[in-house]
C-alpha cells in the first residue's frame, strides 16, 4: 500500500477490524519508510453479473426484483424470503459466471423453495414455469404431493 505522505511503496499493518457489518475491512498501517501512520479500508469487488432474459435481452442482475418475485410467492408463510435471496446471489456470485438465463435463476429459487415450502415452491412456479393449462398445473402438484408422502413414508420432512 503506497504511503499518502512520502509515497514509499512497503507499509505494515498494525490494526484490522470489520466494519459496515463485515462488508469491508479497516486496516491502520505504518509506512516502513517514513513512519507516517495512516487508514485504509478493503472492500470486497463483487462481479457484476448479467443476466440473459427470455427474449434475449440482458441486463443486470437486480437483487431488488428477485427479492419481490421470492416475497410474492412467500406472502403470508413461514418462510424467510431474504433468506433465499441472499442464498441465490451467494450461489451467483460463487459462480463466477458473468452471464446466467432468467431461467437458470428461477431454476435456483424453485430447488430452495421446494425443500423449505411447497406452497410457495407452487405459487413462484406457476409464474416462473408459466403453465399452459390447468393440467400441467396439476400435474406439478401431484409430483409435490408424492414427494411429500415419500418423505413421511421414509420418516422425515422436506419443511
């Protein structure tokens, strides 16, 4: 880290702590050539990711709108939806991926959804699945109600 004061290039760190709830990193140091003490914070630099929409067209991946689609889906069940939020953008920010399909995304939220609730696992998918009729509706819950049973059956539950 260069010194502010004689722009020497060496520096030791005599303190660091987190700040903003961990989202960065202050550290005090010691120019090894001056002596001159000073502050620097580390942050960070999370990759901007792009998203690839049905039609084609991209745009950034907006935290806020995947927050809304989970909490419509959750509205009044004992799910934490910020929760899941978070979860899906640590996974897309793990990927190190810079594109990913709306697709790709919804695919996410339903694999999270479906372990934790099925009724809002149902509700995200009859948007994100976009059902063409009452059938293929039907269907999706029948494959809920036999997982369900299978899983009372084997001694556990998926909530």
């Amino acid at each position: 880290m260069k010194c502010p004061g004689c722009g020497y290039a060496e520096s030791k760190v005599l303190d660091s702590r987190p700040v903003n709830e961990n989202a960065s990193i202050r550290r005090r140091r010691e120019c090894l050539s001056c002596g001159r003490r000073f502050t620097t914070y580390e942050v960070v630099d999370n990759v901007q990711i792009m998203v690839i929409k049905k039609d084609g067209s991209k745009e950034f991946f907006d935290r806020h709108k995947l927050a809304a689609g989970i909490l419509k889906a959750c509205h009044k069940r004992p799910v934490n939806s910020e929760a899941i939020v978070d979860e899906v953008e640590n996974e897309l920010q793990n990927s190190l991926t810079g594109e990913i399909t709306s697709d790709e995304i919804g695919r996410l939220v339903l694999q999270k959804l479906r372990v934790i609730d099925p009724v809002s696992y149902v509700r995200y998918a009859s948007v994100y699945r976009d059902f063409d009729d009452i059938k293929s509706f039907l269907d999706e819950l029948e494959q809920i109600r036999r997982s369900e049973k299978k899983a009372k059956k084997d001694g556990r539950t998926e909530s």
